[in-house]
C-alpha cells in the first residue's frame, strides 16, 4: 500500500511537473502568437456625384462586385433596390484609406444615364456619397490565409449555432466535457460508426495550434490537459474567438481557407457579419470536414449537411419555425469557384506588385496584413473581360481563323489620374500565365504616327492641319547598303494631300516624307515626351511603327493625347494602411506637361477625323455620334499584330491582337482590335458634346491647298482648328475688295512680319505669346472702332452686297485691279477620295 502511494506520489508529481512544462509552452506561444497574414486588395471605392455619367448595368454590376443583394425593401447594410429608375442603397460599414465610414442608406435617379436627386437617409442633398470598397484578393499565394475577426464583431447566431453544434456545454465545462464524451459514444454505438467526436471546442482549438491531426492516444491526452489549462487561463469569449478565426474551412491549390472571417468572403463574398442564417449554417457544417462538404464538388452533400445544421438551429430555438422553412428551402447560393479566386485580376495585380516592391518586402506583403488599395474599377474590368474573350472567339469563328490560336491584351487608364481601371493580359482573363499587356513586346505599326504629326503641329510657323504634305514614293539607302521604300497599303501614291488628311488615312508615305523632314530625332523627342521610355531605334522604319511597346506602354502614350498634353503615369495603387486601417501611406498622381495643349488638340482633332472619316469610322455603326471619340487603328506586317488605341472625353483604351507564335493572323488594325475595342466603349457611359478648344485655338475655313477662305467674301471649305500663331495665306478667289487696306499698312501687317519671324523648333511648354496677343487684339480694336467711325460719317445705304468702292491712288487702282484678276481664278481640284483601309508600314 506505502509502494502504490509512492507510486500515486511520484506520478502526480511528474504529472504537476508535465503540467507545468505544457502551461509554459501554452502561454507562451498563445501570448506571443500573431497571425501572418497576406496583403488584402480593395478596388476602388464606386462614389456616387450629382450630375455623374453612369449606365445602369454598369452601377449594377459595381453592385455585384460588392455582393450587394437587390431587395425589395432594404433590410440591412449590402442591400439594394430600384423602382423605376430610382435606387436605393444601403452601404455598408467600410474603413477607407483616409477613415472609417458608417454604413449609411443613400437613395438617387439615374436617368439618360445620370445621377440625379442624391440624397442622404433623412432626405439631404449630397453632391457625393462613396460605397464600400469590394475585396479583390490578396497579394503572394499559398499558405495559410485568414481574416481574423474580433469577438465583438462575431455575429451572435454564428457564436450560438456553432457551440450548439460542436460543444453544447462550451459555457459550463473547463475544457474537457465528460457529458459530451458520453453523448458522443451513446450516438456512436447508436449508428454503427463514428458520427460525433466528443471533443470540445477548446480541445479542437488546442489540436489546430499545437498538434497535427494524426489521430492517438497521446495526442488526445495531451488535449486534454492543455484544454484546462487554457480554459484556466483565458476566458471563453478569448477561446471561442481564437476557434472561429483558427479552424481550417477549406482549401484553394496550396492556400488553406482558415477561419470563419475569410470563408465568409471565400465562399459567399459578403463579409461574416453579412450573412443570412443559411450560409452561417453552411459555414458551421463545413467545420466537421470542409473537403468532404466542399460545395462546390459535392453540393448534395453540402446542402445535406447545411439543413442538418438548420435542424439544429430550430431545435435550439436561435431561429422560427417559419425561418426555417425559409431557409432550408434556399440553394446553397455560393460564389462562382472562379469568383472565390485568391487573385482573380492576375494582370492587374502584376504590375500592382510593381508598384508595392519600391516601399514594401515581400515578407511585409505575405505576413503583415497590410491593407492595399487600388485603382481597379470592378465593373470596367468585367466589361474589358467579356470584350477580350468573347470578342477573339468571335473573330476566330467569322474569319476563319484557326480556333484558340489568337490572343489579346487590353489595359483602359482614366485620362485625368492616369488610374488603370482596367487590365487583361489573356483571352482567358483569370488565367495568371504570361501577361501580355505588361510584357507582349510588339510593334505597334501606325499607333506610331500620332508622333510625328504632334511634332509637325508644334511648329505652327510651319505646319498645320491643313499644310500639304507630299505622298510620294521614297527611296532611302541605308549605311548598310539596304533599301528602305515604304509603300501605301493600296500600293497608290495620292500627290500633295493636306496633313489631316495623310493622318485620317495613314498614309505612310506622307508621314514618312513629314517625319524626315522633321528629324527623327525630334520624333523621338516628342514620343519621350509623350511618356514612351522604351527604346526607340534611330532608323526612318521608326516614323511608320518599328518599334517595340506593350499595350501598356501604348496606354501611358495615347492618355498624353487624351488629356490635353500632360502625361500621368499610369497606376494602379492609391494608398496601403496596416491591418486596422491605420499608418496610411498614400501615393500620389505623378504628373509631367509634355506637351502644349494647343498643338495637343490640333491633335486630337485629326484623330477624331480618324474616327468619323478614316481607318476607324467603322465604329460608329455602334458608338454614339455625339460623343467625341478618337482613336489610330495599326497593324504591322504580314498582318502579325492588329491594334487600336484610342480615347473618349474620360477614358483611354488600348486592344491588341495577334498570335503568341507571331504568325499572320489576317486581321488590320480596323477588322481585329478595333471591334474589341468599340465593343468595350459602348458598354462605358461618357460625356456627350464636342470637346472644348484650349486658350490659344481659332477654327478657320480653308480650301484644298489649305489657304483661308474668308467668309466676308465667299462660302464653302473645310473649317479646322488652327493655332493662334499660325499665319494662313489668304485663298486669292476669296481675297474680296478690302476698301480700308491702307489703313492696315499704316498699322502694319502683321503676316508680313510673320513671315519674317524665325521657325524655331518647339519645345514643352511652348504656347501663345501673350504680349503678343495683347498687341494684335489692341490693333484690331482700334481698326474696328476707326471702320465704324467711317461708316457714321458716310451713312452707307443696307445691302447685301458689298458696295463698289473706286480706288483713288495708283496703288488702290493696282490693288484692285489685282483682286479683280484673281477673283475668276478656279479652284483646284478637291480631296483624294477615302481609302477602305489603313496603310501598313513596310
């Protein structure tokens, strides 16, 4: 008896001290314990203005990028609803990169694509209200992957339901449950196999922090003697918070699903304090074994186990009668598996990592919770998506092209920010393989051309839209001995055709000779300038398109143009915080003016002649008249690559087509990219109406060799914008009987001194002198107030005509005696007719 009570001594002694060896080890790793969790991506946060361009099923699908849910009254916060044309919409709790948000209800009009009547939830008017913003992914995959979540922020029905289904005595026991041992073994023996574990919660709390989950007896024990010393040491709401955020829910290739917190968005894309009872059920089902509940590979089973867990919910009385019958008649109203991706914008999130690695380690981005936010607009995406994918089948299929061999990247940028509110760099747009619209080096044929007219237009003592330019073949031989003669993609030479026209048409033996004239280093100056780093060869093939960009290169290129001259560099984030939303770091629109806005709309103006009248009219037969869209179509040789880049008031966008294996595809620029193209415009709201000149621009009519017709004495001609700096030599058929010309020689003529001003090469920042200005609009001043002083004092009689003034002077005689002479002077002949397609560059 003394021997057994040595014994029962001695091993209640190792026990005490084993006891104390595992308290130590459990405080210490449970005190010091920190989750490592990846980056978190928001997109950019949808804010609603007064006055705001917004289609329907654009706002519609931000709504679904939200897992918001249309009701028909609003219940709770992720809700939203529309009568007519009139919405309501109740955000939810958000925290932004510049602070918290409440969730709050905002009711609007949205008509002829509008918002209108934005008011607040007590009838206040708002010029803006900004939405939650939607979870897009997180950043460096595999491992574990959570959202914790706080015991306070755990939806009561989630904490009932789960203790009444793992561990009904959770609030009376210390960590092991005798009771529930014993009821777990009666059910057992009941079904002839293992259907309930007797674990409780803080035992299966302990098992996933410190043990693998290779069944034993030894593990068992030591759960258990862990289990009350934990519960010894933390209180329950601790314990049954650190279990919802730990227990393993599923899994995505090498990335474990951990906690209630990211199943929530992993599964249903609504956050946890969101969900309906149903999907709580679901969600608790799935802790018993979320591979053999997986919903998505075994939905029968699922759902099965999802209304065992509403059963059990009814039996606990946590819901009604009636909510049961409800909610146990619902699918399981999961996610796509696709949508529940852990990087569903793989193009996008690239260069995002771009942009992240200057500021922030990798091990920052994979461990520290950090909260990234971007530029990602979730509802143009989806659009640039759907046009890519289903726009290269349909080619494949009308053309005869062989099926899957064509790929194609696009990237849209917002003008103003340079914010990229859009990238696919696949035909499959999910698939994280090559990304061609970061790293597809093509040549980009005639989207070149803008470039080398821009460079032209800053010489307004030189050239202007309506200066001849001569499409004539040219023969260049170079150091090397090879012969350079490009060729129109009608194999026609047109003579001298005004320089919108050799634009309109891509003619490439115009803007060659025009580009050679110009230097091809001050091309490439101004292609730097429009912000093109890549490098540029020096060789005259460049002025027509060989050289090598990616459509993102293309995109930063072209929203120069769009956007009055000043070139943004594109991005895609705005700002990064902690975890809790706090040490925010913002990034900041980096901005350069490379170019003037005058000869910058000069621009414009001949690339929106390329849509109305050029390779790309096509896409008015689907885009609305009335707003002012331009845009260059490209396409290199053999038909290897089709291009379209091109702009609307707000947004730029550019497509590319062709083969990974650079093989002909068959498409020009105009047949392939730019289908693509106007099919994601049409579907983006944008602002009607011309687009208003900058300081420094005067629309003038002119003939076919580009002389000023004035409109004092005759009609007709081509109206085109022109620089206040430029001088137009007057059309001699419209020259008229100037009576008071000797009082502009007294005053001095101004294009005689024009034409004596020395023709200096352009460079940024150039503009309108504005002594200069002042100084002609002060002589026109004093002219006008001197003719009508005259008119007074002769009291000429009305007519529509212009009464027949008899020159005093010999000079007056000559003068009119000349005017007359060129009055019967016919007209040249007019225009070259349009081509059907754009030019190639050879």
């Amino acid at each position: 008896m003394v021997r057994l009570g040595l014994l029962a001594l001695v091993g209640g002694l190792v026990l005490v001290g084993y006891m104390v060896y595992l308290d130590v080890q459990l405080r210490e790793r449970l005190d010091s314990r920190q989750y490592q969790l990846p980056a978190r991506v928001f997109a950019r946060p949808l804010v609603l203005r007064e006055g705001m361009v917004m289609r329907p099923d654009e706002l519609e699908a931000e709504f679904e990028a939200l897992n918001y849910r249309e009701q028909g009254t609003l219940s709770e916060p992720g809700h939203w609803s529309r009568e007519g044309m009139d919405y309501r919409v109740w955000r939810r709790d958000f925290v932004h990169a510049d602070g918290r948000e409440p969730a709050a209800v905002v009711s609007f009009r949205l008509r002829n694509d509008e918002i209108s009547n934005l008011r607040g939830e007590n009838g206040e008017r708002l010029q803006k209200f900004r939405l939650d913003a939607a979870n897009i992914g997180t950043l460096l995959g595999g491992g574990d992957d959570r959202n914790p979540v706080r015991f306070a922020d755990i939806p009561p029905l989630l904490a009932n339901t789960l203790i009444a289904v793992e561990d009904q005595d959770f609030l009376q026991h210390f960590g092991v449950s005798p009771r529930g041992i014993a009821r777990a073994m009666v059910a057992n023996v009941k079904a002839g196999e293992v259907v309930q574990g007797g674990s409780t919660i803080t035992q299966q709390l302990v098992k996933n922090i410190f043990f693998d989950h290779k069944p034993s007896l030894w593990r068992k024990f030591n759960e258990a003697l862990m289990a009350v010393l934990m519960e010894l040491h933390y209180e329950k709401a601790y314990i049954l918070q650190e279990y919802i955020n730990e227990v393993w829910l599923g899994q995505q290739g090498s990335r474990a699903i951990y906690g209630f917190g990211l199943a929530s968005e992993f599964y249903f894309q609504k956050p946890l304090d969101t969900l309906e009872p149903h999907q709580i059920a679901l969600l608790v089902g799935l802790a018993k074994g979320a591979s053999y509940y997986n919903p998505w590979r075994n939905p029968k089973r699922a759902l099965e186990r999802r209304n065992t867990v509403l059963d059990v919910m009814l039996e606990q009385e946590l819901i009604t009668p009636e909510q049961y019958q409800t909610y146990k008649a619902k699918p399981l109203e999961v996610a796509s598996a696709g949508a529940a991706a852990q990087n569903p914008y793989p193009a996008f999130t690239e260069r995002l990592l771009e942009e992240l690695r200057p500021f922030y380690s990798y091990e920052e981005l994979r461990t520290a919770g950090l909260r990234v936010y971007t530029t990602l607009a979730p509802s143009v995406q989806k659009i640039a998506e759907d046009a890519v994918s289903e726009g290269a089948a349909k080619l494949e299929q009308d053309r005869g092209i062989q099926k899957d061999s064509l790929q194609a990247a696009t990237v849209l940028l917002d003008n103003h920010s340079g914010d990229v509110l859009a990238m696919v760099g696949d035909r499959r747009p999910h698939y994280p393989g090559f990304n061609r619209a970061l790293e597809a080096r093509r040549q980009v044929g005639s989207l070149i051309k803008p470039a080398v007219f821009l460079t032209a237009l800053e010489r307004p003592h030189q050239y202007n839209l309506a200066t001849l330019i001569d499409d004539a073949p040219i023969r260049i031989e170079g150091d090397n001995g090879e012969i350079w003669m490009p060729s129109n993609f009608d194999n026609r030479a047109h003579g001298q055709v005004p320089l919108y026209v050799a634009l309109e048409k891509s003619y490439n033996l115009a803007t060659a000779r025009l580009g050679l004239d110009l230097g091809l280093e001050n091309v490439r100056q101004t292609l730097r300038r429009m912000g093109v780093q890549a490098k540029l060869p020096r060789v005259p093939a460049m002025l027509l398109g060989a050289v090598e960009l990616t459509p993102f290169e293309v995109a930063g290129m072209y929203q120069t143009i769009a956007n009055e001259g000043e070139h943004v560099e594109p991005r895609t984030l705005l700002a990064v915080s902690d975890a809790d939303g706090e040490q925010v770091q913002q990034f900041r629109r980096r901005a350069n003016r490379g170019v003037d806005p005058v000869p910058a709309y000069l621009l414009r103006f001949g690339m929106e002649r390329v849509m109305r009248e050029g390779t790309g009219r096509s896409a008015y037969r689907r885009l609305p008249g009335s707003v002012a869209f331009a845009g260059k179509t490209g396409t290199t040789n053999d038909y290897r690559d089709s291009w379209f880049a091109g702009f609307s008031p707000g947004v730029t966008a550019v497509v590319w087509l062709g083969r990974d294996d650079n093989e002909r595809t068959s498409l020009t620029g105009a047949t392939g990219a730019l289908s693509i193209w106007t099919e994601i415009m049409r579907q983006l709201p944008h602002r009607h109406g011309s687009i208003e000149p900058p300081r420094g621009v005067e629309y003038k009519p002119v003939n076919a060799r580009g002389q000023f017709m004035n409109p004092e004495y005759c009609r007709g001609g081509t109206e085109l914008p022109f620089s206040y700096e430029t001088r137009l030599e007057p059309a001699p058929e419209c020259a008229g009987r100037d009576r008071w010309r000797w009082f502009r020689d007294l005053l001095g003529d101004d294009e005689q001194q024009q034409e004596a001003a020395p023709r200096e090469e352009m460079t940024p920042g150039w503009g309108v002198d504005p002594r200069e200005q002042q100084r002609r609009e002060e002589r026109e001043r004093q002219l006008q107030e001197q003719l009508r002083q005259d008119d007074e004092m002769q009291q000429l009689p009305e007519s529509e005509d212009e009464p027949l003034q008899i020159p005093q002077t010999e000079e007056e005689q000559l003068q009119w005696q000349l005017e007359e002479e060129q009055q019967g002077a016919p007209e040249e002949e007019g225009e070259p007719s349009p081509l059907e397609e754009e030019d190639q560059w050879p």
